[in-house]
C-alpha cells in the first residue's frame, strides 16, 4: 500500500511492511506473472518506484537465475540501499528518475515485464493513461500490486473506525506528487483503462489479513493519525479513537485488515 502522509518512504517503513506485502500477494496473479516470463529464456523485469528493492525479492526466487532487472526510483538512499542487499546473480540496473517528470517510454524501453508495488494510488488518472501507453508500446506486460481500494478493518470495531477510514482514503485522494492522486480508486480505474485498450487482465484481492504484528499496526496507526491530524479531522474524536486503537494494539488484541488489489495484464498483441 501506498500510504502518504504521518508515514513516508523511509526505509524503515518500507522494511516494515515488507513481509506482509508478500504474504499478501494474490496467488491467481503471481502464478499468471511466472506462466509468462517462463516463455522468456532471459526476462527483462522494470521495477517502478521500486523502493528498497522489495518487488525484486519477491519476484527474484520465483522467476529463478538469469533475469536482468531495472530498478527505478526517485530516491537515491532507498535504491543503495536496494543495491546493498543484492547477492550477485542476475543483472541489475539501478536507475534514479522522477516517474512524473521524466519519459516513462524511456524508463521502460526492453522490458518484458514492468512491475510497481504501492505506488498507483499517488499518481493521477493522467499518469495511468501514459503507463499503460509505455508499457504497451514496450510490448511488455504489466504487474500493479498492493494498490490499496479503501476496505480498512480493524478488530475489534470501534464506533468511529467508518468516519477514520473514510477520512484517510480522503487524504490519499490529494496531491502526493503526481498531480491529483487517485488514491484507493487507482486500482479499479488502471483495470477499466486496460480492459477498454483490450488488454488481458488478471487481478485479485491481495490484502494484509487480520495482521496482528504490533508494530506494523502502530506504524500503520500513527501514520494514519498525524495525517488526520494535519487535515484537521476532530481533535478529540480523533485522540479518543488512537488512544482506544492503542490500547487494543498494546493488549496484542487488536488485528488490521488491509484491502489491495493485484493485478497482471498483457497487451493485446502479445
Ligand atoms: C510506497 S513506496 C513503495 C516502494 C516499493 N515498491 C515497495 O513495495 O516497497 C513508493 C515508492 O515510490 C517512489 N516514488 C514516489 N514518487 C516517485 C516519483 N515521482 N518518481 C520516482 N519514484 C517515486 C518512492 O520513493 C517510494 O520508493
């Protein structure tokens, strides 16, 4: 998931989350992912905003020996930081670009498959329409994973979870930098853009299930408050309801449902 605002890109989040991002792969569209690079002998894989390199984790172990990768983001740290847990092995290119700026026809040249994990839900509609023209221009097909859809639940309820959620999924529909950001619409608008250019699509619910992890959930939490908090949501409902959502996550009684979609999609000529 992409969450902006009280929680950032820092590599400490990033590495949070990373064990749950992969449980939380759909396997419907992980296995259609494999069925096609297994027709490629030497598959050229593109990650976009790429972060600290954990797309290539998952995906690395699974596509097996041999593959070239191109691992872009804006953020020079978290790509050397990326570069330092590689093991040698297959090819990588770490590329610094701004994916709002700079040509994504570019970006993408010779993939095979171009990958972004959360990212989609800070960019524009605008934006989507260029990724899907690049990568279809490339020839290539295309895996969007952990795009979050809005569905937030925590255990146990708590009376003001509806007004929390509905105002943080206000917040990731503002400006994270690549215009207006379609925040957790962002899933289901790439699948209407890439159905109506007749590619082929797969995608699936790949969402943090009931996650208990005290830390995720805090991290998860506090970014979520601070968010609200610059946006100015009610004071004292808002302290009422993190001081309740604490509690619970401190008694280890509290687990957190996250909804993303993942989804794979060739291009029709492919
Ligand atoms: C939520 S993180 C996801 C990172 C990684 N894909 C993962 O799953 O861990 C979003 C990433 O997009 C990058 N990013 C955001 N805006 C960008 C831009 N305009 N150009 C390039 N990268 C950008 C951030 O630096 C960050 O690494």
């Amino acid at each position: 998931m992409g969450l902006t605002g009280g929680l950032d890109f820092t590599g400490d989040w990033l590495a949070l989350r990373e064990p749950f991002d992969h449980v939380a792969r759909a396997p419907v569209v992980t296995a259609a992912t494999l069925a096609h690079l297994a027709t490629r002998p030497t598959p050229r894989l593109v990650d976009l905003g790429c972060g600290r390199g954990s797309g290539l984790r998952f995906l690395r172990p699974r596509v097996g020996a041999g593959a070239r990768w191109r691992l872009v983001d804006r953020d020079r740290a978290l790509l050397d930081h990326a570069a330092r847990t590689l093991d040698g092995g297959d090819e990588v290119e770490l590329v610094t670009a701004d994916l709002r700026g700079d040509d994504l026809g570019d970006v993408v040249a010779g993939a095979h498959l171009v990958t972004a994990a959360a990212l989609i839900d800070l960019v524009d509609d605008a934006w989507l329409a260029e990724l899907v023209a690049a990568v279809g221009t490339a020839g290539a097909a295309l895996l969007v994973t952990g795009s979050v859809d809005g569905r937030v639940a925590w255990e146990p309820v708590h009376p003001a979870d509806g007004d929390m959620v509905a105002a943080y999924a206000r917040h990731q529909a503002g400006d994270k930098g690549f215009g207006e950001a379609l925040g957790t619409a962002a899933p289901a608008r790439l699948a209407e853009r890439l159905e109506a250019a007749r590619w082929r699509v797969t995608a699936a619910r790949g969402d943090w299930n009931r996650v208990g992890d005290p830390a995720l959930q805090r991290a998860y939490l506090a970014g979520v408050v601070d968010a609200l908090a610059e946006h100015g949501v009610a004071g004292d409902e808002l302290a009422a309801w993190h001081r309740f959502r604490r509690d619970a996550v401190d008694a280890a009684a509290s687990r957190l449902t996250v909804g993303h979609v993942d989804l794979f999609a060739t291009p029709p000529e492919v």
